[in-house]
C-alpha cells in the first residue's frame, strides 16, 4: 500500500533536483523508453531507508560525473505502481528490487544495479560502481537538453 | 531527506538480501526480516532445493546476483534447528570462498 504523499515527496524531490525526470505514468513510461535510443539511467525509487537512503545521494553524486547517460529517469516503486510495472517491463530480465538502477543503451540493459548491491553500501561506493558503467557506456557531453536531462 | 532511515531500533540484517544456509541442504535467498521465538522470517525467498533443483547451488546464486531474487514465497518462517549460517547476498561469494559455511550472523 503507497505511504502517503507528503511522506513520500521529500523522497522524489531529492531525486528530481538532481535533474532526474520522474515517470509517474505509463504514457509517460512509453513516450521516454519505447524509442530506446541513447543511453538512459532508470533510477527506481523507494521508501526503504536502508537501501534508498543510500541510494539517492549514491545517485547524486554519480551525476557530478563528467560522463552521464542522456536520459535521466525515475519511477517510485510502491508509490506510482503501473509506471513502475511499466518501466520494469523494459528491463524484464532483471527481477524487480526497488531501489535498483538500470543503465540502458538503446533500449538494451548493460549495466543493473539490485537492491543486494545498494544494501551496507555507502553512496560513494555505490556511486563509484554507478560512474565506472557510465565511463563505459555514455560519452561525455552526449546528453540530450529538455525533459529527463540535468539542464 | 539524504540517509533518512524508516525503521530504525531493527535487527543489522533487517532489510538485508541474505543467504541462508539450512541443515537440510536446502538454501533461501530474501530479505531478512528477524529472528524470533519462532525462528527466522524472511521476505520474498527465492529457494533451491538440492533435489528438484535444475541447476547446483552456486550456478543458482550466481543467477541471483545478476538477475535478482526471483519469488518463490513472500514469506518464510524458518525454524531455528533449520538455519545453518546465515550471509549476505553482496558477500556470499566471498565468505563462502574464505570459509566455507562461515556465518555473518546467528
């Protein structure tokens, strides 16, 4: 059962300030992942403190990166349920933890970071496994300007 | 809110994607959730017997880790004479290779 809102949306806005689009419904699922082009970040987010509470500056950090995905998305999981079981759809392989990560280059998972890997983590270690997939997948200075980049 | 904790004043495991080992030869994977006068509870398990299985313990595991935990039960109550050692999922590999059957809990 989804928290409520004003519990939650502390939780978004730390993610959505860093310039990461929040897809809060399939439509909007769709319209950012079905062209699967480019490299895009899905970051899925969660109330689950000991993982989350991680994982969220883990993910600030990592886009202080020089090389980044184009695209920067997030769904909630427990929260927004059909944009989340939507944008799970686009990496099915992949069990659903929540948080978790999934780098996608066009429209193929190449990098996924589980739950298991975030638990007893800081966020500079998670960060650092976060920045070594962008250093391989995502060339500096490729991301795209308007909806779901930092700018 | 960065390192906003929900459920403080838990167990260290709790939350924590864990192996258990169990003296039956049985294995899970889930999230722990604690131990009580019960035994074990643990959340959304994955869980390989040595007699059905289609793969060996450590080919399973390996899946686990790339793929994720994929349910077979959303929640276990394992018997205490049942929990052998009991290891984190990130550092399974690792413990088991060091020191077989070694424990990072209970």
């Amino acid at each position: 059962m989804p928290y409520h809102e004003t519990m939650v949306k502390p939780m978004r806005d730390e993610v959505t300030r860093l310039g990461v689009r929040e897809l809060r419904s399939v439509a909007e699922v769709d319209a950012a992942l079905g062209p699967g082009e480019g490299t895009a970040l899905v970051f899925v987010n969660s109330v689950c403190g000991c993982a989350a509470g991680a994982a969220r500056p883990a993910l600030g950090l990592a886009l202080q990166h020089p090389n980044l995905p184009q695209h920067l998305y997030s769904v909630f999981a427990g929260q927004d349920l059909d944009a989340t079981a939507r944008a799970r759809s686009y990496f099915a392989e992949y069990q659903p933890s929540s948080p978790s990560l999934a780098l996608l280059q066009d429209g193929e998972v190449v990098h996924f970071i589980h739950r298991h890997m975030i638990e007893g983590r800081g966020p500079e270690a998670i960060a650092r496994d976060l920045m070594g997939a962008f250093d391989k997948y995502c060339a500096a200075g490729k991301r795209e300007q308007g909806a779901g980049s930092r700018e | 809110m960065p390192g906003h904790v929900f459920h403080p004043g838990h167990e260290e495991l709790h939350g924590v994607t864990v192996v258990i080992e169990g003296s039956s030869g049985r294995t899970w994977v889930g999230r722990y959730h604690e131990t009580n006068e019960r035994g074990v509870a643990v959340l959304d398990v994955a869980i390989h017997d040595p007699a059905t299985a289609a793969v060996p313990r450590a080919t399973w595991i390996e899946r686990i880790r790339k793929f994720g935990v994929r349910v077979d039960e959303p929640f276990v109550l394992l018997p205490a004479k049942e929990v052998g050692p009991i290891t984190r999922l990130s550092e399974w590999m690792e413990s088991s290779a060091k020191t077989p059957g070694a424990s990072s809990h209970g």
